[in-house]
C-alpha cells in the first residue's frame, strides 16, 4: 500500500477490498443505465460542455491516451453531440465544443443518473452523508492529481470527474 499522507489513517486489507468492490459495483450499475451515451461519452460531453477543451487537456483530464480520446470524440462529432472549433489566432489549437444535440444528450444523461441515484441515496439514510464522502473524495483525488503533475492549490475545475490516485 502507498504512504497514505500525513494525518491519514490506515485501512486493514479486508476494509479496503470491500470498499474497491462496492466501487466497481457502482460503476458498472451506471454503465448499465440507459443513457444513450457510454460512460466514456458522457465524461467526454460534460467536460467539454464545461468550456471548449483542448483534446491533449481533455485526455489528461479524462486519464486515456489521446488516440483513446480522439476515437471518442470522432464518435461524438459523427452523432452529430460535438464539434472541433479552430481557435482564434492558432489554428493548430482545436477544441471540442458541444452542440445543442450534445446539450440535449448531456440532460437525458443527467436525469437518467439522477433517476437511479436519487432512490440508492435515499434509501442510505443519510443522503448528504454520503454525498459529502464522495466530494471529499473527489476533492482528495483533485488534491494527488495536482501533486502528481506539480500544480499548485487552487481549485478543482468543475465539470471536471475524478482522475486515479
């Protein structure tokens, strides 16, 4: 296990596989939600939907190789939920932008999500609880990434979904 940090506290192996388990099954019951976008779409349409995104920017952002990105994104400009804007004064630099068909998606995306979350959190019992542990999370994730590439503080772009530890 990696150096949790100062003032961290330790987590028994048994804790943590429960915990890494109950991740996964989370993420592939959102997998299984129908959308009419994959995961991979969706994270790609609500960063760019955020503010055009340079594609090298987006990847790291997303933690997938550029090509990986590039697929994506070619996908989402076909289906008509994107386009690649030329920046002003360089046009070398493209960015991904959405469109109003991507707009349309991105709100059906969302409100499928929200319609099955809404109930799971519900039944915990402590709804802000919950989504308070997945903001400090989020927040802790923002934290190593920033650590990682040697940026300092400021604040986590919003829109933007949590990169690996």
């Amino acid at each position: 296990m990696t150096d949790p940090g100062p003032g961290a506290e330790t987590l028994d192996v048994q804790t943590a596989q429960a915990a890494v388990l109950t991740m996964m099954r989370l993420y592939r019951a959102l997998e299984r939600i129908d959308t009419g976008l994959t995961p991979q779409q969706y994270r790609i349409l609500k960063l760019a939907g955020a503010g055009g995104e340079r594609s090298a920017r987006l990847a790291e952002r997303l933690a997938v190789a550029k090509p990986t990105l590039t697929a994506t994104a070619d996908g989402l400009v076909a289906a008509g939920y994107a386009q690649r804007e030329a920046e002003a004064g360089d046009r070398r630099v493209v960015r991904l932008c959405l469109t109003a068909a991507g707009r349309a998606a991105l709100e059906r995306a969302d409100a499928a999500y929200a319609d099955w979350l809404g109930p799971l959190l519900g039944a915990t019992g402590d709804i802000a609880g919950v989504l308070e542990a997945f903001r400090a999370l989020d927040a802790t994730m923002d934290e190593r990434r920033r650590a990682r590439l040697g940026v300092a503080g400021g604040h986590a772009d919003p829109g933007r979904q949590g990169d690996l530890p």
